[in-house]
C-alpha cells in the first residue's frame, strides 16, 4: 500500500501536509488551530517545482533501502507492509535520510529523529488522501 | 539445508532475511564470537554517551530473530574444515553446515608503538570497548582520539557529552579524509571547535608514555583517555588459514561466494566492488554489509540467481547536532565541483561529465537520499541542470529528469485516477 500523488491534479494548497501534520502527535485530527496548541510535524512534504506540486509521499518500498540502511533497526515493516519508525530507537543519524530515493524521509530536527509517512496506520484511510479537496491523492496497493 | 553464519551483525541479518526468503524451513546458526548478542556496532557511542538511554543495542529483536528460526550460539570459530564441512569453535565444539556465510567484520587496527599496551589506551569498536572506557572515564579529564573517521568522530562525541575535555588529532591534512574535501572540512571543524571538541591535523602518533602522548613533528600531549580509531582492517584470518582467496579482504565473486563453492562471504570482511571507480576495495558500510548478506543468502539457498553489482561510499553522522552526509567517490584527483553555501549549511557535488560522482552536504540532509540514488544508479543529469539546481538545492528544485524516472520506475496506473 502507498499513496500517490497526481501532479496534473495537485492545486498546491498543501492541505495535505496540515491534515497530515493534525493526525500525528497526539492531535487526533482536529485540525482546528491545531498550530496554536502546539507544533505538529507533518509526515509528508508538498514539493512546489517549476513543472508543478506533488506531496511528496513514502512508496513504502519492497526491498526499503530506509530499514536496511538504519543503524538502530528503528525503521520497520508492519504486518499490513506499512513502513514506520520506532520512536524508542531512533537515534537520529539520517541515514534513511540518505538512502531514501525519494528524499521522502526527512529529519526531525528538534528532536534529533527523522519523519516519514505511516499511512496513518493507527486510523485507517490516510488523513491526506480523506481530505485532498482535487482527489490528487490515491490509496493504491 | 543446515547454514551457519560466522559473526553477528549487521551482514549476519541480511543473510538470514535472505535465506528466509527462499528457504522457510532450513536451520540457521549464527555463531556470536563477541557473546553479546546480535547487535549494531554504530550503536556504541550513543551507549557510551548514555548509557541508561541506549541500553538496548539491538539492530533486530530477540522475536525477530525468533520467528526466523535463527538460533545464535554463542561462542567464536576457530577453525574452518572444508573438507568435512565444519566449523570448530574455541572450546572445541564441531558445528557441521551445508552452506557456510563468513560475515566476521573487521577489528581496530593498532599501530606497534611504544606505550600502547597502557591500561588507558584504549579502541572504540565494541561493547566491551564502550564498558572499558565507561570504567575509567571522569568528567573533566584530558581524551585524545587518535584518527578522524567516523569511529574517531563519534567517540569524540559521546566523550564531550560525558563532559570530557576532547581533542581529535588527525595524520591527514584535514579531518574526516575519507569522507570530505579540504574546503568543508574546514567548515566542519570550525562547528566542531564552537560545539567544543578540538582538532589538530597532519600529527602523527608514535608514542604514549606516562599520560602524555607524542607525536612525529615533536608536539607532546596530556592526556588521561586515549582512543585509537585509526581505521579497521578485516578479519580475514579465519579465511586464509581455510585456504580462501583472499586480498586485502575475502575474495568473492558476483555472487559472494568464495573460492569455496559451500562458502560465501559479506560485510566489512570483503572485498566490494566500487561502482564509480571500478575498483575492488575494501568498503566497510552499513547498508553494503546488509545488501550483501541478503544477496548472499538469496544465493546460499537457492540457484546461484543474484549477482551484486557493487557499491558504492555512503556515510551519514551527526556529531554534536552537526550533520554530515556524503556518498560516492572521486575517479580522478581532479574532479569538477560546484559548491553552495548559506549560513552553517554547504553542499558540495561533484561532476564526471554528465554524471553525478560525490557529494558531500553539511547540515542540509534533506536532498541527500535522491542524490545518493542518482549516484548509485549512474542517473545521467546534464551539468547546466545541476548548476540550476546549486543555486538553490532544495527538493523541489531537484533535475525534473530525476523525478520522471522515479515516477516510471514506481509503475503508476495513470487510467486509475478518478
């Protein structure tokens, strides 16, 4: 499963990222004035290129340079094949960072660990995909 | 199918995943010499940094290694039989195999100098290392880590943040050298010496005496804690006394399998073939070791179907909130670069014509992982496109070639977007 991104489709409105960022850390989704409440981190990044914007999603790869590359075995593959990291065990050395092709995986600076799509796996149909306003984003297998 | 791996790190769990994906049944040995458990070596200094905090330096879990019905004994090879297909440990046990993965690693190399057996001299490459110099550390006390690479960089960290005072000297000429050109070196050691830990190059050491270390030009030292991180060199010994090929490291073929066809090989113990350059060295790398113990394994338990191509140089550390990622390597002294710069972030690319050899980036990872790929994959981007893109190296201005092929490589079903 992953998520894709149509860029012939992408109005570049990056809802995708405040939905994305309100489903994680505790907010549960509630998007509203969720920045006052706090910083959430969104997963996925909007790349805005001369050519058009696409989010910039996790293919969550077969054969993941992300879990093989990482020191601290922190990125892992769930049962449903969904990629994440283990927060106990990141350690922060970016080394998913470099060998994610995609440039998906990004670092958390102030934390000293890195971000990546989870497919919201704790609820269901990704929150940025649910809320796309152009249906840019599609869950596909 | 009985396979039995020697060593248990890193090239040890890609040879299981490996061998599991083809055969679910076989029986899997994984031979401990350290007796510590399956873990990761890079964990070490965040161990050593704090010690309550990264108690647990396990690369994969206990149920990991479970369900893929490893069993890991402890215990250290002694002797390879070819003939009889055994492996004889240190206590004189006989364990027999079908197929047999030598994925030792390597071990600190340690220069004979006078003094170096002091009880204070100590290296940086496993838990017992780390427990050594836990036990005879104090706050305040003068450390020397003798080498600049990544080792000598990151025990050079863990000791500043156990509140040591901590100087890194250096034989080249400027510090990382394997991993950096002198104009960002320059930039990292000037964010090195402001988050605390100074560095000295071109010194070399030759001797220890009484807490005082000397060095070639003359210039004298005092130090407490010494740590030698002056590179690693392979534990081939095992292989040669079996009459394995052997170079600098094990030699292998396409398929890491020895001169002995029951025998194959991964990890810093081998000799890998670097990409760029052509050549065959020794490449001592997280994800090579993992690739290659995978592909190993693949191969150990089936037909002998997946070839490795190579790899190439990729290292990615933070040390002390400075991040510094590079990968590739330089085929010839003169390579063409262009540079960009802001602030503390700098990223440098070189250029092999229309191809993308190296690049070295401080403090801005995040275009790293598609320049890495465009390495690896010999991805061909014209140079007027990397000079747009060094105007302001951001994803989003990342080749537009790049990402076409990523998006064709991922094979997406256009016709299904309602």
């Amino acid at each position: 499963m992953k998520v894709v991104a149509w860029t012939e489709y992408c109005l570049g409105c990056g809802l995708c990222e405040i939905y994305c960022a309100a489903q994680h850390d505790g907010y549960n989704g509630n998007v509203l004035k969720i920045f006052k409440k706090g910083r959430p981190m969104h997963r996925s990044r909007l790349l805005k290129a001369e050519q058009g914007t696409w989010l910039n999603t996790c293919m969550h790869c077969t054969h993941a340079p992300c879990i093989n590359g990482c020191i601290s075995g922190a990125i892992k593959r769930d049962p449903n094949g969904i990629v994440y990291v283990d927060y106990e065990r990141c350690v922060g050395c970016y080394s998913c960072v470099m060998l994610c092709p995609h440039g998906h995986v990004r670092p958390w600076s102030e934390r000293h660990q890195v971000l990546k799509c989870d497919l919201c796996r704790d609820t269901g149909l990704p929150s940025c995909v649910a809320n796309c306003p152009n249906g840019a984003l599609q869950l596909v297998d | 199918m009985r396979y039995v791996i020697i060593g248990g790190c890193i090239a040890a769990m890609g040879a299981v995943e490996g061998i599991r994906s083809i055969d679910k049944k076989g029986s899997i040995t994984i031979l401990d010499g350290e007796q510590r458990g399956v873990y990761s070596r890079p964990l070490i200094s965040y161990y050593l940094a704090q010690p309550d905090r990264f108690k647990n330096l396990a690369y994969r879990s206990a149920e990991y290694l479970d369900h893929h019905g490893v069993d890991v004994m402890k215990g250290w090879a002694v002797q390879i039989d070819r003939s009889r297909r055994e492996v004889v440990l240190h206590d004189g046990q006989i364990i027999s195999y079908d197929r047999l993965l030598i994925a030792t690693g390597a071990a600190p190399f340690i220069p004979d100098i006078s003094g170096i057996k002091a009880p204070w001299v100590k290296t940086f490459y496993t838990i017992a290392d780390v427990e050594a110099l836990d036990s005879i550390l104090t706050k305040g006390h003068n450390a020397l880590i003798i080498g600049s690479g990544l080792i000598g960089m990151k025990a050079a960290e863990s000791l500043r943040q156990r509140g040591l005072n901590v100087s890194v000297i250096e034989k080249e000429r400027h510090i990382l050298p394997r991993i950096l050109s002198p104009e960002s070196a320059n930039m990292v050691n000037c964010l090195l010496n402001e988050a605390g830990i100074k560095t000295q190059c071109g010194e070399e050491l030759t001797a220890v005496n009484e807490n005082q270390a000397n060095f070639a030009s003359g210039l004298c030292l005092p130090v407490d804690i010494l740590v030698l991180a002056m590179g690693t060199k392979p534990h081939i010994e095992l292989a040669m006394d079996a009459g394995l090929k052997v170079n600098q490291g094990i030699m292998v073929d396409e398929y890491l399998q020895t001169s002995d066809e029951n025998i194959y090989a991964a990890g810093d113990v081998i000799e890998t073939r670097n990409i760029i350059t052509g050549t065959s060295e020794i490449m001592a790398l997280l994800p090579l070791a993992h690739r290659e113990g995978y592909l190993a394994g693949v191969n150990m338990a089936g037909s002998k179907s997946c070839a490795y191509e190579g790899g190439i140089f990729m290292n990615s550390l933070n040390i002390l909130g400075i991040s510094i990622c590079s990968a590739g390597s330089l085929p010839r002294a003169e390579t063409e670069f262009l540079v960009w710069q802001e602030d503390h972030k700098y990223l440098q690319i070189f250029l092999d014509g229309d191809f993308l050899c190296k690049y070295i980036a401080v403090n801005l990872p995040e275009v790293t992982g598609p320049l890495t790929n465009t390495i690896a994959d010999k991805i061909r981007i014209e140079k007027r496109l990397w000079q747009h893109f060094m105007t302001s190296p951001t994803l989003s201005a990342f080749p537009d070639v790049y990402w076409q092929k990523l998006r064709k490589e991922a094979n997406y079903d256009y016709n299904k977007c309602s």
